[in-house]
C-alpha cells in the first residue's frame, strides 16, 4: 500500500517549490489598506472553480513568515487551490505587536476585512463558495475560530494551530468542521488556563474544544493514538456534518506540526514540534471532506 502522506511530504521536502504566482497586494477596508499575500497554482484556469484557504500568521508575525511556517502554498501547487495569506494590523497597546482583532475590540474590523476580501477574491477569481476554509497558527487560530462565529454561512471549516477559541459573544449559524491541534508543554497558549497565562486566553483548550463539540451538535466519540506522543480525538455524527478532529500532543510546544521551521521554533524558545505530524495535509484533507452545507429549505 502506498503511504500517501508520505508521498505527499516527500514531495513537498524534496524540492518541489511552488510554481504558481505568489504576490503582495493592497485593498481598502473602511479607512485602512488592508495587504495580503495571494497564491495561485500553476494550473490556475478561470474555467474552473478552486478552493480558497486563508490562512493566518500569529501574533508578530507576517504572510511571508505564515507560507514558509505552514508550507501551504507548496501543498496548494500540488493539490491546485488557492491561498490567500492576510496581514495583521491590530494592536492591542500603542507599541505592542501586530495581531488580529479577535475580541472586535477598537481598531481594525478584522471580520469587516475578510468578508469583503473574500467578495473581491470571487470577483477576480474562479472560487468555489463551498469551498472557502480558514486556518492559522496562534494569533491567527483565534482569528480562524473568530471567523467560524461571524462568517459561518462563508466559512465551510476552520483548522487553528496552536490558538483554538470559543469567545463568549460566537454566534455561529450553524456546527463548523474543525481540525485543531496543541500541545500540552505550550508556552504561549497554555493548553490549560493559568493564572500567568496571557489577557486574552480565557480559557482552556479542552474548553474551547468542548464549547465547538456542544455547537456541532456531536453525537459520539472516538479516541486514538497518531503516535506515541499524539492523540487525536474525532467527534463524530455532528450536525450537518460539521465533525471535530482534535490532534493532542503530550510533547509539543508552541508550534506548527510538521513545519520545516522546526529547529528554528525550539530555537526561540518555543517547544517541540511533531514533525511526523503532517499537520498542512491533515488540514487540507479534512477540509476537502467538508464542504459548506447545502441550506436545507423547510417544507
């Protein structure tokens, strides 16, 4: 039997850079220029319709930075969809760092921005609407669950990395897909709730987890082991099919499963990074098995 994922890493690991466009550009949202960084596969035809993932950076971070952490643009090469990786603007002191708005707190309207570059996107491009997903590291998973709140009739799934939430105020119409993972020995976004951990963690992992499985309407439970270190826990006959894959490491720290950037992670402080857990791929498989929902019409 051929080990797909393997195949998959192997291709991407050996070489196979992206031969798509890459590019920075530039809309206006409200009073603000709004950047972000928009991949298109090679293959790229307007006869034909194409997913579109967005994905996140964290906190301080940028869209270059996010492609390289996320190898996204890479895997979208190979499996020919969209990327569009959006620039931060919110800061939460004057001389703090750049992140996304997620708490809807004065400043940029970060769900403002995505909706109406999601509109611009269609406009320019041939995207399939049932097929428009988000996901994002830190900082950028928050902003992926926000979206699965406020822009769920957009969203088909969402797959935060290092970062899931449940805010107070969501709101969602609907159960949302989710592929998340964290790590328990994460430094940044404690896996439990801490009296040290930062403002705007208010709550657990387990918690934010358990809030998205009550939402989807979960019916069932099933837990096993990817790896020795690794535990994935699937919520199954959800709602709409709107299923819920947890990836829980005992060894992980603040990072991106799978990512090249390993060793520069654990060089900055952040942990340890599962690099046999293909997290890129197991996102994208997740969300090719989760489309947006039909509207069921009552009789």
């Amino acid at each position: 039997m051929i080990n797909v994922v393997g195949l998959i890493l192997l291709t991407i690991s050996g070489g196979l850079f992206a031969q798509g466009a890459s590019s920075l550009k530039t809309i206006k949202i409200a009073d603000d220029q709004r950047k972000y960084r928009l991949f298109l596969p090679a293959a790229y035809s307007a006869n034909n319709a194409y997913p579109l993932v967005i994905n996140f950076h964290g906190t301080n971070g940028h869209p270059d930075k996010q492609a390289e952490l996320s190898e996204f643009e890479k895997l979208a090469e190979i499996e020919n969809f969209i990327v569009v990786s959006p620039l931060a603007l919110f800061k939460r002191e004057t001389d703090g760092p750049i992140t996304w708005n997620v708490n809807l707190k004065k400043g940029p309207d970060d769900v403002l921005f995505i909706r109406q570059l999601i509109t611009s996107l269609k406009q320019q491009f041939s995207i399939e609407e049932t097929r428009i997903f988000a996901t994002g590291f830190s900082g950028g998973a928050r902003m992926s669950s926000r979206l699965a709140c406020d822009l769920s009739s957009i969203i088909a799934a969402i797959g935060p990395v290092a970062g899931i939430r449940y805010p107070k105020d969501c709101k969602p119409s609907r159960g949302v897909a989710t592929i998340t993972f964290h790590g328990k020995k994460d430094r940044v976004n404690h896996y439990y709730l801490r009296s040290d951990s930062p403002i705007y963690w208010n709550m657990g992992v387990e918690d934010a987890v358990s809030a998205w499985v009550e939402n989807n309407q979960c019916q069932s439970t099933i837990q096993a082991h990817y790896s020795p270190s690794v535990e994935i826990i699937q919520y199954k006959n959800c709602a709409r099919n709107a299923d819920i894959d947890f990836y829980r490491s005992t060894e992980a720290g603040h990072t991106w499963p799978g990512s090249p950037k390993a060793e520069k992670l654990s060089e900055y402080g952040l942990g340890k990074t599962d690099v046999d857990l293909p997290g890129s791929y197991l996102i994208w498989q997740f969300f090719k098995q989760h489309p947006l929902p039909k509207i069921q019409i009552e009789p």
